[in-house]
C-alpha cells in the first residue's frame, strides 16, 4: 500500500486540468490588478501604468500605497478560496468553511484581548500587535483540535467539527465580555476589525502573509489527488493508498496557518471562502486539480475587485471590505442554494 507523497501510484484516472478556465481567471486577476492600481484618491492613468511612464507623485502612490494594497488583496483571497476549498473537501461539506473549526473566532478573540486589556504597545510590536496576536489566536486554536481530537484516538473529521463548534462558541463569549468592558475607543477599534479591511497594508506585512500563505497553498494544491480519494470516504481513501491520517493534519496545519496569516492583517472577511469554491465546483466541477488551483485565482479576483469597489464606493472614505463581501457573498450564495436544490424539494 502506498502512503501519501507517493501519490503517483494511486489508481485513480489521470485527467487533463482545465487549462483554459485557469488561463481565463489568471488574465482577469491581471486586468484587475492593474485597475485597481489605477482607481483611488489620485487617479492614474492604465497607460503610465503599463508602460512606466509616470510623474514622480504617481510613482510614488504606486509604490508605497497601491501595489501593497493590490497584493495583499491577492494573497488574502487566495488564502480563503484555498483553504474553503481545502476544508470543503475534508469535511465533504460544501457549506464548510476556515471558520467552522475556530481559526477566525480564536484570532478575533486574541485581538479584543491586545485591544482592551493591553492597552496601546509602543514601537514595532505596537505597529503590528494585532496581527501577531490575530496569528497568535489562530495557532492556539489550531493546537487546542489537534489536542483535543487526540482524546478520541485518531483524528475524527466529526469530533475536531465538534470542537471547532465549542471553540467558536468559548471565543463568542470572550469577545463579548470584552467587548462589555472596552471603553469606547477600543470597542470602535474591535468592531473595525473585526468587519475586516487592507486599509493597512505595508510591504513588511505583505512580504510576511506571503511567505506563510504561498508555501501553505502549494501544499493544499499537491494534496488535491487525495482529496479527490477521500470524497469516497475514509475508509475506502486508506484501500487507495492515502494516509487520511496525515491528510487531514495536513490540511488543517496548512488551513490554520494559511488562515491565520491572512486574517492578522485583514481581519474577518467572510464568505470568500464559502462562495468561491461553492461556485467554481458548479461551474468546473468537483475535482480538487482544478478546484482548488482555480478557487485560488477566483478568489483573488474576486476579494481584489471588493476591496477596490469598498474603497471607491463612498470616496473619499472607506467601507471594510469584511461588509461588503458579506453584503455580495451572502444573497448571491443563497441565490445558488435556491437555484440548486428548488428542483429537488417542494413545499
């Protein structure tokens, strides 16, 4: 039998990945990149963009403002879509999410902790206090499943459901006797961000989201094989020659950590990991190769094309982009429930 990292030789059908569909997402990320650079405050012109060709005033809002900005969207988006994908299919739940074993609940409870009770942190780890606390919450909760799961003598896909529900109701109830005692400055600064924004980005934290979320994604892209085997259940995945065992510590290592990366500098932005994998599977189908990949690139595009509309929409201030993905994200995935499953029931 063989074991996971000796994929190769699993017996499951070798088919073509859908090469033009990743073609068509990754030419549209690219365009809207280079939108997004040019819309904000200071319109610059796509032309100058493309052909280098700007004053030294749009150089520099390139530079220092829009090119973090437009990175950071990219990876944060990736980093949702993947890891919705990723968990969609360990859980063979369509509906799963990061969130559903605790990652966004435990970063947003350590965040309320820096906020109100350790007061304003001076220097370095003042400027980035809340992100390393957000990541901080999110590898703790990541260590209390695999602690817990452990009781049960393996790593049962139900029971780390189960914790992640208790870990998420445990992180409610702190949030909110936090939130009871914050004054009105802290609590104004819990609430902005926990409604999610990239108002923040810096190249520092661009570069530090990168190096976590990039190498976690081609770990969950390589694993898309056995994903694809353990739709077919657990036990039938270990007939196959995959490690479940593994997989599934694999897949929620790289989840948390790809997870709590992202949202230590975004804050909570929900439903991008919900609706895009849940759309590229009705449109591309259920194989992880392409899902997974492609959930990558519509995510991206999708979170990129978000953050520019929230932060143009009611210029010159800024709506959290976390408000409005929630304000797309959740009648459109309701839309697609209606539309899937009106066919199969009927009142």
């Amino acid at each position: 039998m063989t074991v996971l990292g000796k994929s190769a030789s699993l017996p499951i059908p070798r088919r073509r990945v859908n090469a033009p569909a990743l073609l068509l997402l990754g030419v549209l990320l690219v365009a809207a990149a280079v939108l997004a650079a040019s819309i904000g405050a200071v319109s610059i012109p796509l032309g100058g963009i493309l052909s280098f060709d700007l004053s030294d005033q749009h150089q520099a809002i390139l530079s220092t403002i829009r090119f973090p900005r437009v990175l950071l969207a990219i990876i944060v988006g990736v980093s949702l879509a993947v890891s919705g994908a990723a968990m969609q299919g360990l859980f063979r739940n369509p509906l799963a999410d990061p969130g559903l074993i605790g990652i966004s609940s435990s970063a947003a409870l350590a965040v309320a902790v820096v906020i109100v009770l350790a007061g304003p942190v001076s220097g370095f780890l003042g400027l980035y206090s809340l992100s390393f606390a957000a990541f901080a919450g999110a590898l703790i909760a990541c260590f209390l499943i695999f602690r817990l799961a452990r009781l049960t003598g393996g790593f049962s896909v139900t029971y780390m459901l189960l914790t992640g529900i208790a870990i998420n109701a445990l992180a409610g109830a702190g949030v909110g006797v936090l939130t009871f005692l914050s004054d009105d400055q802290q609590l104004r600064s819990l609430t902005f961000w926990t409604m999610g924004s990239l108002g923040g980005a810096l190249w520092p934290s661009v570069l530090v989201v990168a190096s976590i979320v990039i190498p976690a994604s081609i770990i969950l892209i390589r694993n898309a094989r056995e994903l694809n085997v353990l739709l077919l259940g657990e036990n039938e995945a270990r007939y196959l020659g995959v490690d479940a065992e593994r997989l599934k510590r694999t897949i929620v290592i790289c989840t948390a950590l790809s997870v709590g990366a992202a949202i230590s500098v975004s804050g909570i932005i929900g439903f991008v990991g919900l609706v895009v994998p849940h759309l590229i599977r009705l449109t591309l189908g259920p194989d992880h190769r392409l899902l997974i990949p492609a959930s990558a690139l519509l995510g991206a595009l999708l979170l990129l094309l978000a953050d520019t509309l929230a932060r143009t929409v009611v210029a010159p201030a800024e709506m959290p982009v976390g408000v409005l993905t929630s304000l797309i994200g959740g009648p459109f995935f309701l839309w697609l429930l209606i539309k899937q499953f009106s066919g199969r029931f009927s009142l």
